[in-house]
C-alpha cells in the first residue's frame, strides 16, 4: 500500500488538490507539520529507514517559484507540483541534495504555480519551460492527475513549451488529451541490467520504449536521455546493446524527432552512506580508480574515461541511431 502515511501542513487542505487528496487517502494516517521542508522526526530516523521513509507522502503549500535559466534543453527550470520521488535510485541527486528527505512531497498550489507559468510564456518568445527537474511527473501523475491537467490548461496559451523527463511508463492518461504539440516528453533510459540494480522501482527499458512510442503516435514531442551513464565493468557492451534495442524497438515515428541528452553520474559520499546501510549488498557505485572529486563530497569519472566514453557514444549512435545528440555532460 502506498502511503503508508501522510504528513500534511493543515493550510493545504484549503485547496482544491488538498480536499481532493484528503478524500482519495482518507483511509491512511494524516499527521500534521508546520513545514513540509523540515520533519524533524523523519530526518532523525538512521539510514537503515530510508526504504521505510520513501513510503510515506509529505503534502504541503510550494513557496519558491523562483525560475532558474538553463540552456541545455530548456530556458528555464520551474519549480513546480512535487519534488522527490518514491522510487529509489542508487545516484539520485536529490538524496545528495535532500539527504535522508526526498521521499515525494506532493505542493497543491497548483493554480498559482500555473498562472505564472502561462504568464511567463505569453509575454516571451516562445520559450521551454522545464516543470519536472525535482521529480518525475509521470509518477506523481498518478496521484493527483497534475501533469494531465498541466498539459491541458497549458495548451489554452498560445506560447511556449513545457518539457520534463521521466522513468516511468504510465502515459495512458496523457494519450488523448488536447497538448497541441507543445508538450516535450524526455525518457530517461539504462540498460536493463542497471535499471533492474540501480534504478529501483521504475518501469523496465522495454515499457519505457513502448512508452515513447505510444506518446509519439499520439502527436507528442518526444526525447531520449541516456543517463544516468554508469561505468561499469562491460559497460561498453551494455550499451551498445542499449542502442540497438533502442534501435530496433523505437517507432519511426519517434526516431523522426527524436533528440538525445547524454549525462554520465555523478555521485556523492551522502550516497555512499546511505547505501551501504539502506541496501546492504547493492551494488557499489564509487570506483576510487575511475573516479575523482568534484565539489565538496562528490565524485564523476575522470575525464580521459570521460572523453573515452563520449566518443564511445557518439560513435554508437551515429552507427545504429543516427538521431543529434544536443548536449553531452
């Protein structure tokens, strides 16, 4: 059953979404808190109860919405409907940045949030918005509907593009809505063997495919993350064999448009701590030989295996895909 619990700032059930939350779990324990940043008694729990905590759901009331510009494959990240997830990714950034907190926090402020968007795309070029950079919306979708009714509410505009990545495959909500185009679905993909290790409670590599082909057929805008890239020991002959399955299984339809991002990991000692301990005998994600510092407490691949792999996958795809890779990181 998830949630198991849910911890609430009182204000939010003063909205729409928060009624609407407290009516669909009203079977499941509420317990009120003052900040939906700061549980005390969920940040006092050890690293053992990480698993225990990603069952819970934290509801309360977005006050950043501060637009921070980006110029990879969006203008600008939005702060937006959630921010966390329930799945647990050994490399999650957000653990690094949240620690122990990034269990899904879900904000019903929705309607504010929008009408800036809306404003902020009428009175610009037409600029990419990217709403799902602090969790994966297709997830959170399936809680509250938010992204199926962002989509639409954004389409009644007549500027701009909203976009956000995901690892999940429920996008049969989002099929027959009214996006006039203007929605950019991003899967975020792994080899198999990684995804089933590493990428814990997210949809195979096979329902993320199908995934992109069923939202490309239905006259959504689609591209391809490949990341978070892992090193691992045969990592050049899991990889390989990624693309050609992406080859072989996309649609035409999606390789038309399709764009790629390549981002290779980055992780941290918080990880490292949180992993030992949460999932004893998982696999080990920090190689002291391919690895070297960047930032306080944080690790990538040293850059010789870096460019090595860059060029591994420029090389693979212009081979088998033969789609434009916009950035590599």
């Amino acid at each position: 059953m998830y949630p198991e619990k849910i911890y609430y700032e009182p204000a939010a059930l003063e909205y729409d979404l928060g009624k609407i939350l407290a009516a669909k779990y009203a079977h499941v324990p509420w317990i009120k808190i003052e900040n939906h940043n700061k549980i005390d008694e969920l940040r006092a729990n050890p690293n053992t109860a990480f698993p225990q905590l990603k069952k819970y759901l934290i509801i309360g009331i977005r006050k950043t919405h501060k637009y921070v510009p980006n110029h990879k494959v969006s203008d600008y990240l939005v702060p937006y409907t959630s921010s966390g997830c329930s799945a647990m990714c050994l490399y999650c950034y957000l653990v690094c940045h949240y620690n122990k907190c990034s269990y899904l926090r879900l904000f019903v402020n929705r309607e504010e949030m929008l009408k800036k968007l809306l404003k902020t795309a009428a009175a610009s070029r037409d600029l990419t918005f990217e709403i799902g950079s602090n969790s994966d919306l297709v997830l959170e979708n399936t809680i509250t509907g938010n992204l199926a009714w962002t989509i639409e509410k954004f389409a009644t505009g007549d500027r701009g593009f909203i976009t956000f990545p995901t690892k999940f495959a429920q996008v049969a909500p989002l099929l027959g809505l009214e996006h006039k185009g203007r929605t950019i679905m991003r899967m975020s993909v792994n080899p198999q063997s990684i995804i089933h290790k590493v990428e814990i409670g997210t949809a195979s590599l096979k329902n993320r495919i199908q995934a992109m082909n069923k939202m490309a057929s239905a006259g959504y805008k689609v591209g391809l993350l490949i990341a978070p890239v892992i090193l691992v020991e045969d990592w050049r002959t899991q990889y390989s064999r990624l693309i050609e399955q992406l080859a072989d299984e996309l649609s035409e339809q999606v390789k038309e448009q399709l764009f790629i991002e390549i981002i290779f990991m980055t992780y941290s000692f918080v990880h490292r701590a949180i992993n030992s301990e949460a999932f004893p005998g998982s696999m080990e994600l920090f190689d002291q030989e391919l690895m070297t510092g960047r930032g306080r407490g944080k690790y990538c691949y040293r850059l010789p295996l870096r460019q090595q792999g860059e060029q591994f996958f420029r090389t693979e795809i212009a081979k088998k895909l033969d789609v434009p890779i916009i950035y590599v990181v």
